[in-house]
C-alpha cells in the first residue's frame, strides 16, 4: 500500500471459497429432522447429484449452504429434494424473523423432548430398578448368562416397556422410516433396530411362558439414555451459538428521531437514510450515522474487542449496537437495516458458522458409509456369538449392544461446534472469520506478509518539510501533487492534499492524467504543457528525470517516506512525510515470532526508511520498492516452497497479494465492503489483532482435533467391546448419549479464550 496511486479496488476471497459459476446463485436451506451426521452427509450427498449444485450442510446449525444455477436447478427442486430423501426444507429469507421462529421452534421441541424423557425415565425405573439386588448378588442378567426370577411380573415388566419402545420412541421409528424411504440410513435405524430386536425377542419369550430371560429394561433404558443424550445435547448446542444470539440482540428495537422539531420514538424497521437521530447517554446507537451535533464517548467494545471507549465529536462516524455513554449525540443515519455494520457482522458470522472446513472432510466420508458397515457389524456380531456359544439370547444382546454404541453423531459435531463457538468468541472481540476454510488456514500459518503503511505504522502520516530543488519549488510542488492526488485514497495522497490546503496553495489545472499503480500518476500540466509526475523518487528516475539521491538517502535514513515531483525532466521537490509507527507493532511482532510465524514486510517504500521501521519494530525479513504485482508473487514463491501463508492489508493496493495469500487479514476495517472482501476482518488498528486471530484459530483447531479424537476413539474401542459381550445395551446406550454430549462441552470450553493482545481497560 505504500504508493500514492490506488488502483480500483478488487473483492477479495479465500482460496477455499471459489466465487459462484456465472449465472448461479447462492441460498440458505433450513433443515428439519436430521438425528445425525449420517442424516447431513445424507442430504448433502442428494443435494450435490443436482445439476450445477454445490451444497454443503451443517448438522450442527441444522442448515445447508448450496450454491446453483437456477436455471438448471430452481430451489424448488432443491427443496423437493431434501423432501424425497426424507427431510424437511425451507428457504431462510428474513434472517431476524427466521432466528425467532427457529428459537421458538426449538424451544417447543426441548420442551416436548424434557416432558417424553421424564415419562420415559418414570416407566423405565422400575425395570432398571429389579437389575439392582441381582447385580448386588453378582448376576449379571442382561448377558443371558442366568435365567433369573423376576422380581415384576413379565406382564407389567411388558406393560411398563412397550409405551417406551413405541409411543416414546416412535421418533426413532419416524426418524428411521423416512431414512431408508430416501435411500440412506442413519442413528435412528441403529436405535430403531437394536431395541426392537430386544423388545420383540422378550414379548415373544412373554407370550410363551418360556423360561428365557427377558430384556425389557434394556430396550426401555437404551431409549431412556438416548433421549437424556438428546436433551444434554440440545442445551449444549444452543450454548454454542450464544455469540451469535448475543450480537443480534445488542442493537435496539426502537430509535429516537428529530422530527419537525420534536423527538419520537419509533421502531427500528421505521428509520431510514437521511433520518436525524437522537442517542441519549446509555443508549445503544440504533443504526449506523455520522455524528452531526454533540460530543460524548462510545463503548465499541462489541465491534472491535477493545475496552477503551472512542471519542466521538461531528464529522465522526458511530455505528448500531455501540453504547454512548456520557454526552447526548446527534446523527445523521448513513446505514440502516442490513446495511449496517453490525447486520454485516451478522451475517458473516453466520455464514462461517454454516460453513465446512477442509478437516471436517474424513468425518463426512465416516459418516456416509457409517450406519450399512455397523449394521454389518452387528450381523457378523450375532452369527459369532451363536456359532460359539450356541445361546441366541446372547447373541442378540452383544448385536443389539453393537447397534446401541454405534453412533455418528459426534463425528458430525465434532468440527461445526468448535467452529460455531470460535467464529462466535472472534466477533465478540473483533475478529471476523469468513468462513471455516479460512480459520482452518489461519491457524496453520506459518509465514505472515505485511505492508509497512496502516499496518505497522498509524496510517496518518503527516508532511515534515518540502525540499526545494528550483526557484519557488515548494509552492508549486503542492500545487502540482495536489491536483495529481485528488482522486486517491491513500494515506501519503490524502496527507499531501491536506497539507497543500492548509497553506492555501491553489491545484494546478492538468489533463490527461494516468495512475501508474504502485509507482504514482502523471499528466499534462495546462499552464506548462509539460508532463509533471508525482509519486516513488525511483519511478521518477526511471523515467529521466535527475533525483538527487543523496537527499533522498539522508531523508529516508531517519524514517521518513519521500514523494518526488517533477515537471517535464526536472525535480521540483521532495515532500517528506513522516507516519508513526504503531505502539503496539513491536510487541505484535514479538508475539507472532513467539508462535512460530515467520514475518515479512513488503512495502514500496524507500529502502532506508524500510530499514528504520523493520529495526524498530523486530522484523528480520523485510524488502523496499516491492510494487502490488511483487507482493503478490512473493507470495506464490512462499506457497510453492511450502509455507502457508498469510497477508494483511488494505485490500486496496494490496489487492493481488491478499488474494494471493492462503489468507488475507483486512485490519481495522470498520466497513461493510471490506467485512465482505477479506478472509479474516479486524475491527482493532492493531497487529496484535492479527496475533489473537492466528491464535484463536489455532486453538480452534486444536479442539476440532481433540473432538475428531474423541469420536473416532469412542467407536474404535466401543463397537469391538460390545461385539465380544463387555458392554450391555444398557452401558453402551449410556456411552452413546456421552459421546455427543462430551464432544459439545469440549468445543464450549473454547468460551473461555480471551484475546492476549487487547488493551487493558483503563
């Protein structure tokens, strides 16, 4: 970013998330009745036969991310299919009013859940309850080990079970029934099965009076502990995405507006652009606006992680859900509805949230073909056990307890809940993560590329002084680089204008002007006609015109930055500016080399002045006079040679090498274009942000792997256990429900993070 010209600005994304194909669309499917991740790789799997579709479905936020073409394939047919593999679609269209319909949704599910899980636990008690002076007398009576005397008579031990296995249960018989209807299988035909086969072998022993045992009270505890699985699972989940509900719920309903010299009060669906609004101190702002009358302080803590609130005075800009906390301010609405910052941030994170990261990949293809080869299991698991034993009653207990332990539901919540709670601990402080491909890519960082301009230094460089190289040089070098400089955003431009305005100096009138991106811009003065040039010394070296590089060294030793002017071969002047560097850049630095990440600064600047802020602020690596298309290809050599790698800047000049990067790092963005463009946005001014973002992926990461872990060891070592008879039905159901339930709580544990490189409130 370290050249006077800006070139258009480019949208940026991450590798992983390819823009759509010409003509198609995006949408977001919400989905019903999925019990697994074998119900998710399921639908997935049905979505992705359709013509130009790529889906990707998230069975812990219960959506599908699906990109198509609507001409080949309308989301009517989407829906039609997610309909026919036995599921339930819609299309998620207002995204406030959908957020309450599915909370009042699920909300209603919970409760039904909680009251079918206590009338399960109050019929399945005295079943379980008579398995108690037998284990005490070390009978083991679920193994078919002992035909034992029963304590309830088999007609009630029938009476007190078949309401669990059929009015209880029948969400596993629905649930099962729609799934093989669609051509697939999942959790609810393990469970469906295994405790039928339980049930109806002990109603048959029942009806006939014959002296075999019975196993009633493992159908009926199998359901119990499935459901208490369900209900932990259910609160857990919701824990999950509390970021999310939290920043949705931070802006008001309701904004205070000047009208016709009064205030009123009216709903936040009412203002629109232009409106003038009032913020009273302690009141959150309601959309975004510029501050036109008033002074006061803004706690926006919620946006950018940092506890120092912003001063804010007319001209400032304050954005929806930020607190005003002492002064009385009036604005001028600039963003409302989903226009505004907050909705932007919103959005992203529920957008990453649905995601799917590159890890997730194993546990996806586990889950498609999960069910069929555990069914196959316990198959192989009854044939054994009867050929060696010759006992059919034990046979179908260590088939039926294989059935139980089976479960892919935490493989499938394994990733997505440590993402959903990441990606949600991120926007509390600041850090916006595109999407998971992104965090996965953040988190495996090992080389890191930074411009100089805004990023190691204020971004608000200031002239120090004109050197003159002709009669009245000064003076018209202003003039001449601010008219050149009109129609750039960058800093050093924006620094140059300002100065030559609060001189007084007149623009010179030019025509013909070129932007020359990364080096600076030319045309034709009016009054001259000749060329006159304004931007890098080097450039204008290049293009003959005599730079007294002496000045220039001895300028830049000091840290200063030199734009050069010219008019036809000869130099008008040097304008030095100075930028401060950031106070924080140097421990940002320290952190990133602590963490293993190799540091690169890329700037077009000067070399000497390369050289006093690389020294300044630790970092080894560093080149000068680097243009936008160098960055980008030192980027390319990075990643051939192995590194991941990573990019922060502007997304303006820096364009090329941020979408070059594994992933771009836009810092202290603060607008909805640049939420949109950048793999992973920073709401701080401040490189330590970069640190804390790297950092909580990396800790991300890590849960996702303990996670993975944790369910593939849990089927590793339970399936085999069952299979030889060393876990009832009634331990295995009880190891089911665990597993989920732990994967969850360990991907809560991420709640706790807490962002090292953000200030300490004052």
């Amino acid at each position: 970013m370290d050249t006077l010209a800006s070139p258009t600005a480019t949208p940026l994304g991450g590798t992983d998330d390819p823009a759509p194909k010409p003509g198609s669309d995006r949408v977001e499917l919400a989905l019903e009745g999925m019990t697994c991740a074998a119900c998710a790789a399921r639908i997935e799997k049905v979505l992705n036969r359709l013509p130009a579709t790529d889906a990707a479905v998230n069975f812990a936020t219960e959506s599908a991310q699906v990109r198509f073409d609507p001409a080949s394939t309308p989301v009517e047919a989407l829906i039609a299919a997610v309909e026919r593999a036995g599921y339930h679609a819609r299309v998620k269209e207002d995204a406030e009013r959908e957020r309450a319909e599915d909370d009042a949704r699920k909300a209603a599910a919970y409760r039904k859940l909680r009251f079918e899980f206590i009338a399960s636990v109050l019929l399945t008690l005295p079943l379980v309850a008579q398995m108690v002076p037998m284990l005490a007398g070390g009978q083991w009576a679920w193994t078919g080990a002992d035909a034992h005397h029963d304590l309830l008579p088999r007609w009630l031990q029938f009476a007190l079970a078949t309401p669990v296995q059929f009015w209880i249960g029948r969400r596993f018989y629905v649930g099962a029934y729609h799934a093989l209807r669609g051509g697939g299988a999942n959790m609810d035909v393990l469970i469906a099965l295994g405790t039928t086969m339980a049930w109806g072998m002990s109603a048959v022993v029942t009806a006939l009076g014959a002296h075999e045992h019975v196993y009633f009270e493992a159908s009926a505890a199998v359901i119990t502990l499935v459901l208490l699985g369900k209900l932990l699972e259910a609160r857990a989940k919701a824990g999950t995405s509390a970021a999310l509900e939290g920043l949705v719920k931070l802006a008001p309903r309701t904004a205070r507006l000047e009208r016709d010299g009064a205030i009123v009060e009216v709903p936040l669906a009412d203002v629109k652009t232009g409106d003038r609004f009032v913020v009273r101190a302690g009141d959150a702002v309601p959309v975004d606006g510029e501050v036109a009358r008033g002074e006061s302080s803004v706690d926006e803590s919620m946006l950018t992680g940092e506890s120092r609130a912003a001063a804010k005075a007319p001209g400032d800009k304050v954005f929806a859900g930020t607190v005003n906390q002492d002064g009385m301010l009036v604005a001028v609405a600039t963003g409302v509805g989903s226009k505004t910052l907050l909705a932007g941030i919103v959005r992203l994170v529920a957008e990453a949230q649905g995601s799917k990261a590159p890890i997730q990949r194993l546990a996806d293809r586990v889950s498609g073909v999960f069910v069929p080869v555990v069914v196959a299991i316990a198959i192989v698991t009854f044939v054994a056990t009867f050929a060696l034993t010759g006992e059919v009653s034990r046979a179908l207990i260590h088939a039926v307890a294989v059935l139980v332990i089976a479960c892919p539901c935490a493989l499938g919540l394994a990733t997505p809940t440590a993402i959903i709670v990441g990606t949600g601990r991120g926007a509390q402080n600041g850090i916006l993560i595109r999407n998971a491909a992104a965090l996965e890519h953040a988190g495996r960082l090992t080389r890191l590329v930074v411009d100089k301009t805004g990023t190691l230094t204020e971004g608000r460089p200031a002239v120090t002084g004109v050197i003159a190289f002709a009669p009245g040089g000064a003076q018209r070098a202003l003039g001449l680089a601010a008219s050149l400089e009109q129609g750039s955003t960058h800093p050093l431009a924006q620094a140059v204008i300002a100065h030559a305005a609060s001189l007084r100096v007149v623009p010179v009138a030019i025509d013909g002007f070129v932007s020359v991106p990364g080096k600076g811009a030319q045309a034709r003065a009016a009054d001259s006609g000749e060329i006159v040039r304004v931007g890098s010394p080097a450039w204008l070296a290049s293009e003959g015109v005599a730079v007294a590089q002496d000045a220039v060294a001895d300028v830049a030793r000091d840290g200063h930055t030199l734009v050069a002017v010219s008019e036809g071969a000869v130099l008008v002047a040097l304008i030095a500016l100075a930028d401060r560097i950031r106070g924080t850049s140097a421990a940002a630095i320290a952190r990133l080399h602590a963490a293993g990440i190799e540091v690169t600064m890329l700037t077009g600047d000067h070399e000497a002045t390369a050289a006093a802020v690389a020294k300044a602020v630790g970092i080894r690596h560093w080149r000068a006079g680097v243009l936008p298309a160098g960055k980008a290809q030192a980027l390319r050599e990075a990643k051939a040679a192995g590194a991941v790698t990573g990019m922060v800047g502007d997304g303006v000049n820096d364009a090329p090498a941020l979408a070059q990067a594994d992933v771009s790092f836009a810092m202290g963005a603060g607008s909805a274009i640049a939420i949109e463009s950048a793999d992973i946005t920073l709401m701080r001014d401040d490189l330590n942000a970069v640190a804390d973002a790297i950092l909580l992926s990396r800790a991300t990461l890590s849960k996702i792997r303990q996670n993975l872990f944790f369910a593939f060891a849990y089927n590793v070592l339970g399936i085999p256990l069952a299979a030889v008879g060393w876990l009832s039905p009634v331990i295995a159901g009880a190891a089911m429900a665990a597993s989920s339930v732990s994967v969850v709580g360990n991907a809560l544990l991420l709640k706790r993070w807490r962002p090292a490189g953000a200030r300490p409130k004052p």
